[in-house]
C-alpha cells in the first residue's frame, strides 16, 4: 500500500511563505500562517513554500505554473490536481498535533473528523507530552537499553497503564518510581478475521503497533502487514520457541 502524500510537519516560524490572492479562503490560510508563526510575502519574495488562494481560474492556474517554474511546492486552494501539498484539518495540544488530510478530495470531510476527534483528545495531552520530553534523563537512567526502554513507555502509555495519554491524571513520576519494567520477552497472537486493517480489535492493532518483530504467512495482506511499526522485523514464518528479547507477534491468516 503506497501513502498518496508524506505527511509532514514543517516549522514555519520566522520563514517566508508566498501567499496569493483575496477573499476568505486567503483570509483563512493567512491566519494559519500566522499560528505557526510564518512570514507571509509576496510572488516576488524568495521562499520555500507558496499558498495560491487566487478565484479566478486563469489567473491561479498562471500563478501556479510561475511558481513551480522557480522550484517552489505549492498549494492551491481548491484544486488538489494542482497542489504539491495540502493543509490539513488541525487539532492543537501543543507540543501534540493531530492533522487530518485527505488529499485534497475533502476539505469538509477532513473538518468533519476533526470536530468529532476533537473531543477525544485530553486537554492535558501538551502536558503529558512536555513532561515525557522532560523525563528523557531518567527514562535513559532507568531503562539503558533503547529497545526496553520503548517498551516500557509502550506499557506506561497504553491503555490503563500509568501514564494512559487517555486516563484521568498520568503520572510520570509514579511511573518512573513504582511502574513495572517491560517484560524482557513476549509472544502475541493475532488471529485475523480478514484481510481488512479495519477488522482488526484495538488489542491487535496495539500489538501490532507496538511489536519488535511480526512472525507472519507469506500470503499475509499488505494492509496488514503496513499497521505495524516501520522498524519492526517482518518475518514469513512461525515464532521460533526461544524468542529474542522484546514484543513478537505471530500473525494467524483467518481459515
């Protein structure tokens, strides 16, 4: 399965960013700008990034091409055939940011999943990201190992756990003081129900997000297999009795 854009974030402050046109789609992305802290130009200044939020068809389609012609990705408002990037729907923790795009196929759609999103995600959610970047030291002082140490923050953060992004009041210190080491090996079954992401339960699709290696067929889907972490081990065959150290996950193909 191939990503139609790379989702990126992209520090913008201090930076300049041409921005075409009037009206309130260019209204609306000046103010964005503005959020990430961008200084906003003209077609002649020199940048990186241009926004051409221009009605008259014509006239956009001309500025789009003087634009690219000079090495710049540019976004063109409501017409995603001619954009290099896209401007997500936003929902803002700081430092967390969630964005939602669809490629351009629908700006409503991506403002409808934010609304609902929205709610979802604490408001402590900035707080609990500072403290853990806070925590680095200690969290190298009490787990060296890298490969245990990402363990042992995916058993803190996950659901019910200590510091569950999603729970009442995560507590880094207690964490760090009294939260159980990650265990040093484990074996996970995930027993598929079909070949589609969707179909997966939230215990599977956490095991899988959260797997060293995945032991899997070699007729395992593709959407599947891609719901794992990037760096995990794929593995075609069956977990070997003495397991390496960390979390494997032996995927079942459905009968």
């Amino acid at each position: 399965m191939t990503l139609h854009s790379l989702p990126i974030f992209v520090r913008l402050a201090g930076r300049a960013v041409i921005l075409l046109g009037t009206g309130e789609a260019a209204d609306a992305k000046r103010r964005l700008l503005e959020r990430a802290g961008a200084m906003i130009v003209g077609e002649e200044a020199t940048a990186s990034l241009a926004i051409v939020a221009i009605e008259d068809g014509p006239d956009a389609l001309a500025a789009v091409a003087r634009l690219k012609a000079r090495g710049l990705l540019v976004n063109a408002v409501d017409r995603p055939a001619l954009c290099d990037f896209t401007l997500p729907a936003i929902i803002d923790r700081d430092p967390v940011l969630v964005a939602i795009g669809t490629g351009g196929a629908s700006a409503g759609l991506a403002a409808a999943l934010r609304q609902r999103l929205e709610a979802m995600f604490p408001s402590q959610l900035g707080q609990l990201a500072t403290a853990l970047f806070a925590a680095r030291g200690a969290m190298r002082a009490r787990w060296p190992d890298g490969a245990e140490r990402r363990r042992a923050l995916a058993a803190g953060l996950a659901a019910g756990g200590p510091i569950d992004p999603f729970g009442v009041d995560p507590d880094i210190g207690f964490w760090l003081d009294d939260g159980a080491d990650a265990p040093t090996h484990e074996l996970l079954m995930v027993r598929l129900r079909s070949a589609d992401p969707d179909d997966l339960t939230l215990r599977d699709a956490r095991a899988l997000a959260q797997a060293d290696r995945l032991y899997h067929p070699a007729d395992a889907p593709p959407a599947i297999l891609d719901r794992a972490r990037a760096d995990a081990d794929r593995i075609i065959g069956t977990a070997p009795a003495d397991l390496p150290s960390g979390l494997s996950v032996q995927l079942e193909m459905p009968r």
